[in-house]
C-alpha cells in the first residue's frame, strides 16, 4: 500500500521566524537540484524539517491535543498510524481524555502503556480526546476547550499545540476565537473546511426530505442527528456560522493549513469532500496572510504520514523557540 507524501509547501513567509525560513529555503533548494531524479513520493524533503525536529526534539517539553473529524473518535488517530509515527518521532502517547462520572477529564491509557512508569517530566506528549462529533460546532468546542485546559493543567507552562482533522479543525478554530480561557501555541488543520463544503449542504437536505424521516430504518440516523452541524459547515456566506466565525478577530498564535489534494497539479481541487481553497486558512478574511501551507497528496482521510508532518511543523516551532533571544 502506498502511503502518499507532501507534494508542494508555501509558506506565508512574513510571519516566519528566521530559522525556520532558512531551513525551508534549503530544503527547497536541494529538492529543485535533486527534482529531476527523485520520485514525486520523496518531494516531503521540500516541506518537512526532520533536522529541525530532531535539533528541538529534547529542548523543552511540549503537549499536543489530536482533534477528529466528522463522526471520528479519538482511535482516528491511532488506527490510521498518526500515533505511531509521533512516537516514532519521540512522541509520548499521553492517552485519550474522557470526561468520567465526575465530570472531570482523565487520561485513559492506550492499552500497550498501561503499568507502564510515567515518562521524563520533559517528554513532547500528545492526547487524543473524546468529542461528541455529531453535534453543532458550538457545542463541541466547549466539551474542547475543558480538554484542552486540562491537557494544560497537566504540563504547566509547556506550549500547547492543537492539531485538527476536517471539521475537528474548524471545531479547534472556533476554540481559540470564542474561548480565550484557552492558550494556543500553535494550530494545524488537516483538510478542513474553513469556508464550509458542498457536502453539508446535501446532508442538510438530505436530513430535510422525506428521507431523513426513513432514515432510522436504514441505520441512518446519523444523518438526522448532525442537522446543526451540517449547517454550521454550509459554506460561508452572509447569515451562516462560517460567515460570523471568519470576520471574528482570532489570536496570536501559529496558524498551518495543511490541504489535501487528490491531484498534485491541482492543489485548489482538494479533495473529495473539501475544496483546495476552503483548506486554506489564508481563504479566511481574518487570517489572510497568517497561515502557513502545505499541500499534501491524498483523499481526505488521515494517513501515516500526517503523523511525520505534524512532528516536523512542530519540531520547527521548538527551533524557533530556542532561537528567540
């Protein structure tokens, strides 16, 4: 089975530290050298930053929160090799974060690290978390933010990173612009949909025919119990949740758009669920200009290599960190 790579990387250079625009400029250079002899799968080269990763992997410990998408869970993560590629990488695997009878969050741990003794106090380690994935925006952003101040809770002072997939990325956007509680270091979206998709209008009118009434009888129901998140997802105009949500002021933090894209020669196509262009939080009015873009070829579900991708933007944000004087 083959495992599709990082095609294409542009980067919103102004808001670059240094260090890392270096890094890329290198890369880039040795892979416009090395194009005519490489295989597009080893393009990576020219978005990752393995050297960089590896430069910050022990300088400071950080935490990560891993956000699924539409009727995800928070074995997404793991059962498409995203978990094993952070560990590979050094990250720790924190476990999930569940709100138990008390209402309160705790980490249950992935079944090979139970008994385990706890890792260095200064591990990266990352979570996964449980979101009721079918209901409005709004309303999982609050279950979010609790995990998300929880997972802070639990590394005082480490930098918070938040990475999200299809819709969870919008689900982590509307966190960090309605709840200021939350303190954000750094946000990836992987193949969300900042300005809304087509695909949650025809759910919108799916579940309002006469289907959505047959709906239960055929396992279904699903369908019927995502009516307000389908409609927060319509695509952004006048009077829609994205049309408030993208004129909002958001925070000062690291923004990277991840887009995935069937076809590599057209990254504004996308995929078959989400636009190129609704991928790119650039495309959003109040971010124009401050996010970071990768392009990535592949559908729209989560892949090993995401894993790989997301320790490599993150290890360039440790590097930064160490370079600020």
């Amino acid at each position: 089975m083959s495992i599709a790579h990082p095609t294409h990387c542009d980067v919103a250079r102004p808001i670059l530290p240094s260090p890392i625009r270096k890094a890329i400029d290198t890369f880039n250079s040795r892979s416009a050298r090395l194009a005519g002899g490489l295989k597009r799968g080893l393009a990576v080269a020219a978005c990752v930053l393995p050297a960089l990763a590896m430069a910050g992997a022990t300088a400071r410990a950080d935490v990560l929160v891993l956000v699924q998408g539409y009727l995800g869970s928070a074995h997404s993560f793991r059962a498409s090799g995203v978990a094993d590629a952070l560990s590979r990488r050094g990250w720790r695997d924190g476990g999930h974060l569940l709100i138990a009878a008390d209402g309160r969050f705790h980490a249950a741990s992935p079944p090979r690290f139970a008994g385990m003794p706890p890792q260095e106090a200064h591990a990266n380690s990352f979570y996964t978390v449980e979101l009721p994935t079918e209901a409005p925006v709004a309303y999982q952003a609050r279950v979010l933010a609790d995990a998300l101040l929880d997972a802070g809770a639990r590394h005082k002072g480490a930098p918070l990173h938040v990475v999200g997939h299809s819709a969870g990325g919008v689900v982590a956007r509307f966190t960090a612009v309605v709840d200021r509680r939350v303190s954000i270091a750094t946000l990836v979206t992987i193949a969300s949909p900042h300005l809304g998709t087509a695909a949650a209008e025809v759910g919108s009118m799916v579940g309002q025919s006469p289907l959505g009434w047959i709906a239960p009888f055929f396992g279904a129901s699903t369908v019927n119990r995502s009516q307000g998140l389908y409609q927060d997802l319509w695509r952004e105009r006048p009077g829609t949740a994205l049309g408030w949500l993208n004129r909002q002021q958001h925070p000062s933090l690291r923004y990277v758009s991840v887009i995935r894209a069937t076809d590599p020669g057209q990254p504004l196509a996308g995929d078959s669920v989400v636009a190129g262009i609704s991928q790119d939080m650039n495309a959003v009015p109040a971010l124009v200009g401050r996010s970071e873009r990768i392009v990535t070829t592949g559908e729209h579900g989560l892949l090993p290599a995401d894993g790989l991708l997301i320790a490599d933007i993150l290890g360039a944000a440790r590097t930064a960190a160490m370079a600020r004087p």
